[in-house]
C-alpha cells in the first residue's frame, strides 16, 4: 500500500512482471510501459529473481510470489511486440542469470542488469540483445549512446561510456548541504527515539563480552544456544526494516538498555542477538555461585511480557532453550 501510495501521488512509473499479490494472484505493479521517442514506441519491462527476498516493513515475505522470469517473458516479450518497435528488459537478476535468460527468450533488444556489482564498460551483445550493467550504491554513471533504425526500432550500434562518481567530480554545494543536513536530522531523529529506552542499567565500568567468550568453556549450552533463535533474533528484526527501532532492538539484541550495550557503531555492534550475556548479565561479573542462573530465569520476563509475549510460560519455553 505505501509503495502505491508513492506511486501515485508521485507519478512514479514503477513496472514489474513476475511478482504476484499471493492472496489475490494479481500482479502487484503494472506488467510494462510504453514510451515514445524520436517517433519509436519503446516497450519497457521488468522481472525480478525469485530467490531475491522481497521485504517490506509490513508483509510477511509469503505475501507475494515471485514467478520464474522465463516463461513469463515468453509469454509477454511477442504481445508486447505487437505494440512497440523496441523491447527494454530491466533485469533484476545478476548478470549470470540474464545470460541464461536471454538465451531462452528471444526478441528482447536492449536489456539493462540489475542486482550485480560489475560494470559493463564496452560494447556487449548477447543473441542481438545489447547488454549494459547498472553497477551498484550509485557508485558509477553510466552512459550509452544507441544508434536505432527509425524504420524498425532495432539497435544497430552502441557507444558506452562510464565514469566513476569518485572525488574527482565535485560535489553540489546545493546537494552536499541537503546530504549533511539529512545527516545531522537522522542523528537528532534517533536520539530523541533513543530517549524512551536510556542506557541507564548495569554499570560503565563492567563489559559485556560477547557469545565467543562463553563459548570457550561452555561449550555444550553454546550448542544449544547456536540451534536456538534466540541467536537469529537480530535478523528478524532486519529483515522487516526495524532494525534501528529502538523498542526491538531493546530486546532483540543483547544490552541494549545497559552501559557498554548494544550499538551500531563498532565494536558493540558485536552485540547483536540475544545472546548469552542477554539473560546471565555482563562477563565481567561472571559469577560462580549460582547467582547468574536465578538472573538469567528473573530476564525472561523484560522482554517475553504481556504485550510483545502474550502466550509465555517459562516451563514450555525453556524447553527450547534448555542448557
């Protein structure tokens, strides 16, 4: 819903082929666009690969499906056809795998390659399809000077160039200072979020070591501990874009709420998960009386509580854990 929101209200032209709303079977983005230029009608299409996670801040992951690209360009690429001189195909699918594509699917003309890390820097064509790479985190710009037959709209030359957006090229003096600005209102947004869960627990002087610590000498509850999801916590979080949310982070990572805790900046980004130290308090006070078991049992409940665990019973859920 937010992406079509955006869409709308500005005009952006998103297109996608093969993904697929899993409730409805409908295609969540229209199948393709036409524009026109110099009086040649230009069909523009996209596919994704389905091993590419779609993630969202919203929807489960199985909330959409993500067709193999193939069959669905067979398919599309001759009914577009009937409409446009030149087929464009943004491929979001590695370079590899746009090689295989465009050996099964014939009479696409100009196909643009996502998701790599690789510059195309020449002229490249595979089966009468001229290839080019956009390169990743805008790192490069990329020019391609096509010349096209104005009877049939096919590409008959290429002329590629790429430069590197390094230090060489100055920056916008306009641009740089709306960059620190964001910069500046993103450090002021996260602090003022950060003040409802203060790092005012446990103490400055002590440290939290981290799993590999324990590790060493207890090595059977780190089995455990590696086979349990309590060590994936942190991805769960990533994974639906939450993970500079400070009300998760308090529980999906290990300190976060305590002096010397969990952080983005190194090294207490190490910190991630729900790790040994999470429930048994900081290495640092390591204790050998038993202390650190009842500490460990009391912890469940700062985060397993009414609203984010409604269904806990420490019995049945330590059986998952049990070490």
């Amino acid at each position: 819903p937010f992406l079509k929101e955006m869409m709308d209200k500005f005009d952006l032209p998103f297109i996608n082929a093969n993904v697929r709303d899993a409730g409805t079977g409908e295609l969540i983005l229209p199948e393709y666009k036409i524009v026109e230029r110099s009086g040649i009608k230009y069909g523009i299409v996209s596919v994704m690969d389905p091993r590419h996670k779609i993630i969202t801040m919203s929807a489960t992951e199985d909330a959409f499906e993500v067709s193999d690209p193939i069959p669905v360009l067979r398919e599309l690429v001759p009914r577009l056809r009937q409409e446009v001189d030149t087929i464009v195909l943004l491929a979001h699918v590695g370079e590899q795998q746009t090689e295989v594509l465009l050996k099964e699917v014939k009479g696409i003309d100009i196909c643009v390659v996502g998701h790599t890390s690789r510059n195309i820097n020449a002229e490249r064509v595979i089966h009468d399809t001229a290839v080019f790479a956009s390169a990743f985190e805008g790192r490069y710009i990329g020019r391609a000077n096509l010349f096209v037959d104005d009877a049939d709209g096919k590409v008959m030359a290429i002329d590629v160039g790429i430069t590197a957006l390094n230090d060489k090229v100055a920056d916008d003096e306009q641009m740089l200072a709306r960059v620190e600005q964001y910069k500046q209102d993103l450090i002021d947004f996260k602090t003022a979020k950060r003040a409802a869960f203060p790092r005012t627990m446990g103490s400055e002087k002590e440290s939290f070591l981290g799993e590999r610590a324990c590790m060493s000498c207890h090595q059977e509850a780190w089995q455990v501990y590696l086979d349990s999801t309590h060590r994936s916590a942190f991805a769960t979080i990533r994974n639906k874009g939450q993970s500079f949310e400070p009300e998760c982070l308090s529980c999906h990572t290990t300190g976060y709420r305590h002096h010397n805790g969990y952080s983005d900046e190194t090294p207490f980004n190490k910190l991630a998960n729900v790790q040994c130290e999470a429930c048994h308090g900081y290495g640092s006070q390591h204790a050998r009386d038993g202390q650190w078991v009842q500490q460990a049992k009391d912890s469940c409940v700062m985060c397993h509580d009414e609203k984010n665990s409604p269904d806990f019973d420490y019995a049945t859920y330590w059986e998952k854990i049990k070490h």
